[in-house]
C-alpha cells in the first residue's frame, strides 16, 4: 500500500523547492522589468516618451514644430500613441522576461 503521509514525503519537498525556485526567478524578472526605461515615440520622432518598467512616465519630450496652436488635437493625439507604444513595449519585454506567466500577475 503506497505511503500517504504528508504527500509523498521527499517528492512533495522537491516540489516545494521547485516552486521556490521559480518564485524567486519570477521576483528577479520583474525587478528588471521594474527598473527598466523605455524609449517611444510618435509622429516619426516628434514627440517622445520615456516610461519605466511600472508604466510610469518620467519625460516627454514635444519638438517646437509639432505644437500648432491651430491644432491641440492632433499633439494630444501624438502624445497618447506615444504613451501606447510605451505601454506596449513594456508588454512585450514582460512577455519576454517572463513567456509562462500570465500578463495579469504583473
């Protein structure tokens, strides 16, 4: 009769330190991820954002010939598809860093 006493007894302390192991890999991929800039830009170069790793943005950059008084709506349209693409990068090198996690852990 096998031995059910506390799960498998040396099987289930493997599979613990599996599991702490890969707890641990999981905490040093995010912490690159945390401490990472991201360069995006919009409008071939017109407006640039550098956001980090916790999709925080840290500077815009705007070049004078893009602001048009005349015309706020499309720098506002500029600066989000700038904000996008960071984002966007940011989700990919999360998928990169770390392909089995699920993107909602993070």
């Amino acid at each position: 009769m096998p031995n059910f006493n506390g799960f498998g007894g040396g099987n289930m302390q493997q599979l613990l330190k599996q599991a702490q192991k890969m707890q641990e890999q999981i905490q040093k991929d995010k912490e690159q991820l945390d401490n990472s800039v991201i360069n995006a830009s919009s409008g071939g170069g017109m407006v640039e954002v550098k956001m980090t790793g916790k999709h925080e943005v840290v500077a815009i950059k705007i070049k004078p010939e893009v602001v048009d008084p005349q015309d706020i709506d499309m720098l506002e349209d500029l600066i989000i598809a700038a904000i996008n693409d960071a984002n966007k990068q940011i989700e990919d090198l999360a998928q990169k860093l770390m392909p089995n996690i699920p993107g909602g852990l993070f």
